[in-house]
C-alpha cells in the first residue's frame, strides 16, 4: 500500500473534535449546507425568532442573544413570514446561497397580536426580497424570473449563467454546450444542486455528462434559482478553480401546481449556414423539446413532491470545412462529396423528482433523484466528415436523501449521496478510415472519413456513494458576532475508464501542391498512405481499467460582523484524493529495462536513460514502484474576504477577498499510463514507389493493409511502436490564486456592482514528449526526436503539471430586479479580460516544445477582450410579456504557430513558435468599427390567457440571433507566417443563425 497521511489526518481530526465539543459551550448550533440561505439581524434580546414558509410550511426558530443578535441558517430559498415577537411581522424572500439581514427595530414583548390570520396557507403575500450584500463573493444570482423570461438557445438553465459578468456559455459549431469562468477551461467549473457537487472525475467539461454534449446537464423545470460565484467563494466550496453554480431545486408546495410546455423549430425556420450558403444546399435540423412538471402536498405543511420530465431531441446543421483552404481540388472525388454541410442528430431524456417531508416539528427529510439518458451521433464536423462520426451513450444517474434534525436553536444535517455518470462512445463506420493531411512535413489536418481514430471506441464514467455534513455555530460573540461553519466530506468513487478499441484504424495520405517539385511529395493526392495509426492489443493486459478513488474534504469558515459596517469571512479548506490507478501502477519490467539499456541511437554504451537525462528528464521521477507515489496532501486552502458597509445601511459596501482553489486531475489523463500499455496506439510507416519512409517502423505499402486485422498483424507481439505513457510519481493538483477588490451600490432600484478579480491558475495537467536525440537535444536541424524513442518501443509521453493562467478582470454589473408593481426588469453585464496563458485552453497535450516551461505566456484564446451581455423584460398590454438579450463580445484570440521552413528555426532551434492572434473580419454591431467577433440580438413575446382557477394557457415566440450575425468560429491562416489570421466566411458559426422557435405550455 502507499504511504497515508497519519498526521495531516490527526491534525484535522483534533481539530473537529474540539470544533464540536466546543458546541456544548455556545448558545447554538446549526448544520448547513451551500445552497441554503441564512437569516441574521438583531432583534430585542432573548426574543424568539421564528420564520415561516408561505409556501410549504415549514417553521425555525431561534432565539436573540443578550446583545440582540440572531441568525437562522439552513433555511431553503423562499418566502417567510418573519416575527420577532407580536407585531413585528415582516415577509421577506430569501435568495440561494446568501446570507441576508432582516432587523426588527422597537419590538415590545407583551404587544398584542395583530389581527391577521395566523395562517398563511393558501393566501398571496407581498414581500420584499432581500439581497445579499455583505459578502466577499464576487458573484450574481439569477433568479427564476431571469430563468422564464431571457430568451433562451438551449433548454440548459446553466445558459443564464452567461448574464454574469466573467462568465461565458457557448454553444459551439456542433451544438456542444459548455460553461467557462474567467480564463480557465470549462474543467474548472464545478456546479452545485442542491448543495451537491456534480463535478465530473473522470471527463473533461467540469459538470459529469457535459463532455462534448448537446444536452442539459438537469432539467430545467426543476430549477428554482441559482447563484454564480466567479472567484473568492467561502472554503466550504470544493473542486473548483475558476467558477461555482450553487442552484436550488423546486419543491412541492401546499397546493397542486404543474406546467405542461413544447417547444419547436426547423430547418423552415431558420436562415442557412454561411456553410450552406456556399454549397446551395441546406441540411435538414429539426428541434424539439417538450416535457412537463407537477409538485403538490401529500400532507398539508408536512409531506410535499415534486417531479418533473423533459424531452430533446435535435439534428443541427453542421459543416465539414477542409482544415488547410485552397487544396479541396486536390482531394478525391469520393472525399471531396463529403465535404460541406451535414447533421448531428441527439436525444435526451431527463427526470428529476423530490420529496420532502417534516415528519415532526423538529425534523425533515428530503429525496431526490435525477436521471438522464442521452444518445447522439457526434464527431462530425470541422475536419471530420460524416463516415467518420461517432455515437455515443450518456447516462447520468444521482440520489441525494438529507435529514435535517432541530431542537430550539440548532440544526442537524446529514446527506448521502450516490453518483453513476458513463460516458461510452464508439464509431459509427467501422474498419480503416482515411485522414489527408498537407505538404511534405503534413502540416494540418485537411480531412478525414472513414473509420475515425482508434479512440472513438471508450468506456468512462463514475459510481458510488458519499457523505457530507456542514456544522454551523451561530451566534457567538466576541469583537462581535461569528457563524463559524465547518464540514467534512467523504466520497469512495469507482472510476472506469477505456480509452481505444481495435475495430478501427486511419491511413494517412500526403496532399501536395500541383507546384510541388519535392521528390518525397508528389502534386496530388497520394495514391497510397504513408503512415497508419491502430490500436495493438498487448497479452495479458485488460484495456478496461477502473479505480476505487476516495475522496476527503474538511473546512472550517468564519463569518464574522464586527459590527453593522464591517464584516470578515475567513475560512480554510484541506482536501486530499486518493487513486490507487495512480498511486498503485507499477511501470512494466520491460519497460524499465529498455530505459536502462542501450540507446540504439547512441554511442555505445550510453543508455536510454543517460540520454533523457542529458535531455534534462531524470527518468527515475517517472518510474513507479507501486510504493513511492504518494496522494498530494498539501491542498490547504485559505480564503480571506472582507466586506465594509460605508453607512451601515447595505446602500454603498466595499469588498474584497484572496484566496486559494484547488481543483484535481482528471482520471481522464491518469488512467493512461494503464490502458495505453494495454492497448497500444501505434503507428506504422509506409514507403512506396513515390513515398519514401518517414519514420520507424516501416515497410513497403500493400493494399492488404486496408484492413484492421492485417494492420495489427504488422506489430502483434511486437513493442515496436507502441507508445509508453509514464506520469510524474509527484504530481501535484491544478489550484488557482485569487485577489478581488469591488464595491457594490443600490441606486434607486438598481443594484450595482464594480470590481477588479486577479486569477492565477497553475500545476495544470499537461503531456510533453519525452523523447530526446543522442545528445539530449530536443531540436535538431528543425527536427524533434520522434525517432529517437524508448528502445524497442515507441515514442515516450510524459504526464506532469506546468499549464498557467493569468487573468485581470474588470467585472461590472447592473440589476434592476423584476417586481409587478414596476412590471419590467434588466440586467447589465460588461466583461474586460486580460488574459495570458502557456498552452492553448483546449490542449493538455504539448509536444511542440521541449517541455511546458519552454512554452511562452501568450495571448490566452479563453475569453474575449471585451464583452457585454444585457437583457431586459416588460409587462406589456394585453398580458404579454416582451424579453431580449443582447450579446457583444470582441473577437477570441487565436493560438497558433508560426512555422520554420527552409532550414530557418526558431532561436532555440524549434520548427515553430507559439503565437497568438486576432482574427480579422470582426464586424460593427448597427454602426462603429468591425470590432465585434460575436454579436447576436435575442427576443421573445409570450401572451398569456387566464383560464380562472389558478390555470393559464401560454404563447410564447422567439427570434433568436434577430439580425442574423454570423458569428464565425473557423479561422485560417497563413503558413508558415500565420499572420494574417481570418474567419472563414464558410466555415461554422457558433451559437445559431437567425432561427424562429414556437413554444405553448399550460399552468396550474
């Protein structure tokens, strides 16, 4: 076994032991949880505060201390009545996630009560909702107003999060979905239902299901509010380096209450594609989405469900774009035909349903469950032609049971958890496929159909249980007044993973300019491949691995007021991850043996290692025992924030915060040290009459090579090859600093918000080759060493941390919260980023460099310089309701390279260098400069029709993209110079062109 970590887990231990025995000693104790809100002010001293639900029922109570003060954690998002004796009712709305303060000023005990019902079943209350104000977060919530009313591309609710100054959703070329913060990837993000985390551990997109998915990650229906927190969220957040969503469910109510909605659009309903456009012909899409929700009491004020369905099913219109323009005519006949547009048909089924019951005035419990089942047909598009497509199956399946226990002043929570997320794609065509790339050094990717890649054929996912609890102390006074929170958990995770099959295998073939006069690269296309990548199965070995990962978190936060102005919150988390995938691997005797041997390429008696370590990788970092690889253990985090009210009147308040994040490392990346060696990718050269070989192994091409069966049959038995995939023994986990510094303001009705944010993410994952030439150089002649591999083997990939970030943020925002006696709503969100970064956002794999390090901080491509998101809702004539989104953002930066030719090398003797660059052919948004490189104008109309008895019947009509922007994504270059960069004016768009949607519902 590895060696465990005794004393950080005595330390911690202690330390929630004295937390809790300490509770016997302090007025109140309280489990919470991050979606919940809390309730604190001051009231008359020794008074009892209690809050009621309009909605459900559900009461707390506390009672103020000797100085006044009071606090009512765990309270769900909702209405409450709110008293703190006769006479001072108040009824409020409380927020996710927030902690509010409500004080009640000149309250008499003794007082007589007033003469309104004591029962608020049933009755329509006024109330004023409060907004959080007094926290270091730098955050926004969207509220369900927000949800209903913004016109909308997708059914997925995480779309608004868009409206949140830092954040940007983006719907790419092929329909995927995916959320962002800052200058992170989407990995980064971690979102919370619930208070339960549904990051995804093995895939990459952050949220589990959301790899490269047309779908919702939970049904929409089902969300009642949510909050993002872009930086400086409070400790009891875990895994996350960039953003966090907290949401809340919807929940049954003391009445029956339902929604039936569908919603539909075509091809007939929309504009072309610049793609089609240029084709003259049109692919057929279809969407439709329709699904359905009831909630209501089983026992009045007691026992409550809610369940709900949504349905999707989608064929978007995509196109296949050569990634090399002007040499189309070169391809043949039958690849050419596969070019332009084509479709990614899905289907999504999702269910979510809950029941919550109070069983006595002191406890409740709550189960729920969701469960998703997707299918699509993806991979096509771009570069990738529709025979090379691939279908995958995404399943997702999550229950959660609480039970939260009260006496007087406390609050008792504990909640289970159990996760099964898989994610198994496989080819649609079977057999060798076909890839064409350019010139005689193959610089790009032009296209591929066919069989795709031997990696289409995987089996990932997720299952097992967890525990968590989050331990609240309220009320204690010293300097003031604190709620210290503090939680731990525990998740024992089975991770799968299988990451190629063998049913498929590419050829790839030379295209050559007409004007090519190289011997090695004939005009054309080539006739016969000059290389074939495969998967070779090694004996004995299984390609399906899995892991029993575990899972340990605990923090400890400190709300404090010091007093009405000014407010801390200071916490500090520790979390540690423990995978016996990695920590238990043991690196193949062979394997070890050819780095100790001779390198073939050197002089004799020079080994393979001694080459590496000329090279500056000292092997012995990367070969693993079974029993000198540790779990990273110095995940402490601190988070500091501050919050300071100028006139104690939550009008004018600055904030502030630092801290640290750590996020983890994929397994997605760690399991490839195990299913690489078990099912080696290879790649075999070919010579022919015009091709010479260019690389080892090598024979003379024959069409029998056509097949799988005779592909593998070249290296069955054989190493020769196959790729050793060999990971740091220390390896660290990705984290992110974080510094802010903001004010907020409430101007008339509209909430404002300024703040600057500083994010500095590092250690992220990253594979470099390892490869080195006899004298431990990387570059030679221009050349990198892919020949020079490990003896006997193929090439050597090296899995470490060394990915950076750095992003300065300028965050402003603007809210006028909806109310029905105003009868509209807006929201400003205006985004300035300043981002750099050492590889490109989407990669974790460089091989263009000799190692991370030598990678420069260039532009980052993770985020526009400039961004502004704005929507607006109104209350019009006739019980119509009108709604738009506006959408401006700058061009993203491109990351590329210039390339070297002609025996002309970069200074430290690579044949490229990293570079990046603005696409030309931005365009004005009604007048001013081509500054914009995504520009779209959103608007709905929904007429209501009052069917009496609670009952309404809906209209509702979209026009999404209104003036018809075509917001390119592909970008061309030049080589070898790169510059100028430009949008493709026929490549794919992101978002969608001017696009009409029908929808109807009807409530109860």
């Amino acid at each position: 076994m590895n060696k465990r970590l005794p004393l950080q887990r005595k330390l911690l231990a202690s330390l929630i032991r004295t937390a809790v025995i300490s509770a016997a000693f302090v007025p109140a104790i309280s489990w919470a949880q991050s979606s919940d809100a809390t309730l604190r002010g001051k009231a008359p001293p020794d008074m009892q505060v209690t809050a009621k639900n309009t909605a459900t029922g559900l009461v707390r109570h506390t009672t103020s201390s000797a100085d006044g003060s009071y606090a009512l954690p765990g309270l769900p998002p909702g209405t409450y009545q709110v008293d703190a004796g006769p006479g001072t009712e108040k009824t409020v709305t409380l927020s996710v996630a927030s902690t509010a303060t409500l004080d009640f000023a000149g309250a008499a005990a003794g007082a007589p009560a007033p003469s309104t019902t004591t029962s608020l079943e049933g009755i329509s209350v006024t109330a004023t909702s409060l907004t959080e104000v007094k926290t270091s977060e730098v955050g926004t919530n969207v509220s369900l107003h927000q949800i209903n009313t913004i016109p909308q591309m997708t059914r997925n609710f995480l779309e608004f999060a868009d409206t949140v100054p830092g954040m940007v959703f983006t719907t790419d070329a092929t329909g995927h979905t995916s959320l962002q913060g800052g200058a992170q990837n989407t990995s980064s993000v971690n979102v919370f239902i619930d208070g339960v985390g549904q990051k995804s551990y093995v895939k990459e997109g952050g949220v589990s299901g959301q790899f490269s998915s047309q779908g919702n990650p939970f049904p929409q229906l089902a969300i009642g509010e949510y909050k993002v927190i872009t930086s400086n969220y409070k400790a009891e957040y875990d895994q996350i380096s960039s953003a966090a969503v907290t949401a809340v469910t919807k929940s049954g109510t003391n009445e029956f209450h339902g929604d039936v909605f569908g919603n539909y659009t075509n091809d007939n309903y929309r504009d072309s594609t610049p793609g089609e456009k240029a084709s003259g012909t049109k692919a057929k899409s279809d969407d439709k989405e329709y699904g359905f929700d009831i909630g209501g009491p089983i026992i009045q004020d007691a026992m409550h469900f809610f369940f709900t369905y949504e349905r999707k099913t989608l064929d978007n219109p995509i196109t296949v774009v050569p990634g090399v323009s002007g040499v189309t005519d070169l391809l043949p006949a039958s690849v050419q035909s596969q070019l332009g547009p084509a479709n990614n048909p899905f289907t999504e089924d999702l269910y979510f349903g809950k029941i919550d019951w109070e069983f006595s005035d002191r406890d409740r419990i709550e189960l729920s469950g969701k469960y998703r089942s997707e299918t699509t047909v993806d991979n096509v598009g771009g570069v990738t032609a529709a025979s090379g497509a691939i279908q995958t199956a995404n399943t997702d399946k999550r229950f959660d049971l609480r039970w939260e226990h009260t006496a007087d002043n406390w609050l008792n929570e504990v909640l289970l958890t159990y996760e099964n997320a898989f994610n198994v794609p496989e080819q649609v065509t079977s057999g060798v496929g076909a890839a064409y790339t350019f010139g005689p050094s193959n610089d790009g990717l032009i296209v591929q159909v066919g069989g795709p890649d031997p990696r289409a054929e995987q089996n990932k996912g997720q299952e097992g249980p967890g525990i968590q609890d989050d331990l609240t102390f309220n009320n204690l006074s010293w300097m003031g007044d604190h709620t210290v929170k503090m939680g731990v958990k525990f998740k024992d995770v089975k991770l799968t993973a299988q990451d190629a099959g063998n049913a498929t295998a590419q050829a790839f073939y030379n295209v050559c300019p007409l004007t090519s006069t190289d011997p090695s690269c004939p005009p054309g296309a080539g006739a016969d491949p000059y290389k074939a990548v495969f998967a070779v199965p090694s004996a004995g070995q299984n390609p399906l691995v899995t892991s029993k990962d575990r899972q340990f978190g605990a923090y400890i936060q400190d709300d404090w007021a010091v007093n009405d102005k000014l407010t801390l919150n200071l916490g500090i988390r520790w979390d540690i991850e423990q995978n016996p995938s990695y920590l238990n691997w043991v690196t193949p005797a062979s394997v070890v043996t050819a780095f100790n041997g001779q390198d073939p390429n050197a002089p004799a008696g020079q080994t393979y290692a001694q080459t590496l370590a000329k090279g500056g990788v000292n092997i012995n970092d990367y070969i693993s025992t079974g029993h000198n690889r540790s779990a990273y253990d110095k995940e402490f985090q601190p988070r500091f924030g501050f919050s300071y009210d100028l006139n104690g009147d939550e009008e004018h308040v600055v904030f502030g915060g630092a801290g640290r994040s750590y996020d983890r490392d994929l397994y997605d990346y760690l399991q490839l040290e195990q299913t690489k060696f078990a099912l080696a990718e290879d790649t075999y050269y070919f010579s022919s009459p015009t091709q010479p070989c260019k690389g080892n192994p090598c024979t003379t091409w024959d069409p029998k090579y056509l097949t799988v069966a005779n592909l593998v049959s070249l290296l069955q038995g054989s190493t020769a090859g196959q790729e050793i995939d060999a990971i740091n023994n220390h390896l660290k986990t990705p984290y992110s600093d974080q510094f802010s510094i903001g004010m907020r303001n409430k101007v008339g009705d509209w909430n404002t918000s300024a703040a600057v944010a500083r994010i500095e993410s590092k250690d992220g994952f990253v594979f470099t080759l390892g490869n080195r030439f006899p004298n431990g150089a990387f570059w030679m002649n221009g050349g990198q060493p892919w020949g020079n591999g490990v003896p006997g083997f193929g090439s050597l990939i090296l899995g470490s941390n060394g990915i950076e970030t750095r992003s300065t943020q300028l965050l402003l925002s603007a809210e006028k919260p909806y109310t029905r006696e105003s009868g509209w709503a807006a929201t400003v969100a205006y985004t300035y980023t300043n981002a750099t970064q050492n590889r490109d956002i989407t990669q974790h794999y460089s091989f263009d460099q000799e190692s991370i390090q030598q990678y420069p901080f260039i532009t980052s491509n993770a985020a526009a310089k400039h961004r502004l998101v704005t929507t607006g809702s109104i209350d019009g004539p006739w019980d119509i309701t009108f709604a738009g989104k506006l959408t401006l953002a700058t061009p993203i930066p491109n990351n590329g390279f210039i390339n070297y030719i002609n025996g002309a090398t970069a200074p430290n003797g690579a044949n490229n260098l990293p570079v990046a660059g603005i696409p030309q052919g931005g365009k004005s948004f009604l007048f001013g400069g081509p500054i914009f490189g995504y520009r779209s104008l959103d608007l709905q109309a929904t007429k209501t029709f009052d069917l009496t008895r609670g009952m309404s019947f809906y209209l509702r009509f979209d026009v999404l993209n209104a003036l018809n922007y075509k917001n390119l994504i592909d970008v061309n270059s030049t080589f070898p110079t790169y510059f100028p960069i430009a949008y493709n004016p026929n490549g794919n768009i992101t978002g969608f062109p001017r696009t009409l949607k029908f929808s109807m519902g009807f409530k109860w």
